[in-house]
C-alpha cells in the first residue's frame, strides 16, 4: 500500500485490521502525536465506535490521562489487564468502562530514530492480558505503522517546499517583471529624476517608511552623493 501510494489514513486502517484479526478479541486503534508532541490525534479505528472514537481524539499526552497518553509520555507500552479494578486514571476508566471495555493496552510507535509519534491502542470487553505472541504483533503493527507516518510527514514536507519553491519563483518573476519594466520606462521617460521621485514615493508606502533616498556612487571620488529624496506622502525635495 505504501508502494503504491495509499494515503496515510487507509494503511493505518489496514494495520488496525491486521492487528483485529490476529488478536482476537481486541478491538485496536491508532492515535498520531501532533508537531508539538502535546496531543494524540485520531488515525484510525475502524472497529470502535466513531463517538469513543471522537472523544478519545486530541487527548493531551498526560500520564494522568490513560495509557495511550502515558504511554508517548514514558515511551514504553502499557498494559491494564482489568480496567475495573485500576484506578490510577479515574478519567480514563469512567470513560472505558461507559463504553464496555474491561482490558487495554498500548503501545508508542517509534520513528526510526526512536522519536514518538503515536501510540497503538488495543481494546477488549473482557478482563485479559495479551500474550507473548499478541505483544510481538502490535510490535510489528507499531513499526509498519511508524514507517508509513514518516513516509507521509516527508511527502507532505516536499509538498509544502515546493509550493514555497513556486511562490517564491512566482514573486521572483514578478519582482525581475517590475525591474524590467522600470528600466524600459526610465530609459525613455522624458523627466527620468520625475519618474525616480515617484519610485522612491512607492517605496515609502509599501515598507511603511518616513523617507526614501536614492544615493550614487561616484567612482572617480570613491564617493556616495545624494540624489533624490522622497517623503512618506511622496513630496519630492
């Protein structure tokens, strides 16, 4: 899926499938770590309800919310084998348990340089602890999923270079177009030092400034002499 371009949301949909089917009786889910690293977002969760779904996206990553958070908080996995009787996130297993789950466990997705960016999420309706072999597939699951998130961040970062690239090249054609066509005028205008005025006059209102001066070096004298003056409301003296 990542060869072929598949977007970001439909591979990490795809794993959480995987992940569902492998280990039966979870229910799992994906939340992406924001730039700043302060909130989890929703990735994926095709099998849990869009309303647990929606209250879960944008948890602040705080180990007195739940696992998911304490987990890309500590940067280890957590597991809760009996939601009932854990009470170190009261927030968390009123929430949980409204909603039918008894046992959780997640897990943080690691960039290849070790970084967080999110956590795998497993959820089931029954007191459990996962396996040995459960706990090697999300292993698995986490590293494909790191894998396609920077592949998408890095996709998205050359998007944005190049549209900074074409709008820059944009206001570079535009800035040689005024040039060019400031030189052509200046070449044939009748009161060239006139024309000059009204250049230095613009310059003022466009950067906001009190005045705008023109200076010429003169090279027999190594020299600097002041040629046009322009005030911010373009008076020419």
């Amino acid at each position: 899926m990542m060869s072929r371009g598949d977007s970001l949301n439909s591979i990490l949909e795809a794993l959480c499938a995987v992940a569902d089917e492998s280990c039966e009786g979870w229910r799992s889910a994906i939340l992406l770590l924001d730039a700043k690293g302060n909130r989890l977002w929703y990735g994926a969760a095709p099998t849990l309800s869009p309303d647990y779904a929606q209250v879960i996206n944008g948890v602040t990553v705080d180990p007195d919310f739940g696992p998911c958070s304490t987990a890309a908080r500590l940067r280890e996995t957590i597991v809760i084998s009996d939601i009932r009787s854990d009470f170190r996130w009261p927030e968390y297993r009123a929430l949980a348990l409204e909603n039918g789950f008894r046992a959780s466990w997640s897990t943080p997705i690691p960039s290849l340089k070790g970084e967080v960016m999110g956590s795998f999420d497993m959820y089931s309706r029954e007191p459990r602890t996962p396996d040995a072999r459960e706990l090697d597939i999300i292993k698995q699951m986490t590293h494909h999923a790191g894998v396609a998130i920077q592949r998408s961040q890095a996709e998205e970062a050359l998007r944005q270079s190049e549209e900074a690239l074409r709008a820059s090249e944009h206001v570079a054609r535009g800035q040689v177009e005024a040039l060019t066509y400031s030189l052509d005028v200046l070449a044939t205008a009748p009161e060239p030092e006139k024309f000059l005025g009204k250049m230095l006059s613009t310059i003022c209102r466009q950067l906001s400034g009190l005045s705008a001066s023109l200076w010429l070096y003169n090279e027999p004298t190594e020299s600097m002499t002041l040629q046009l003056m322009a005030r911010l409301l373009g008076r020419l003296f």
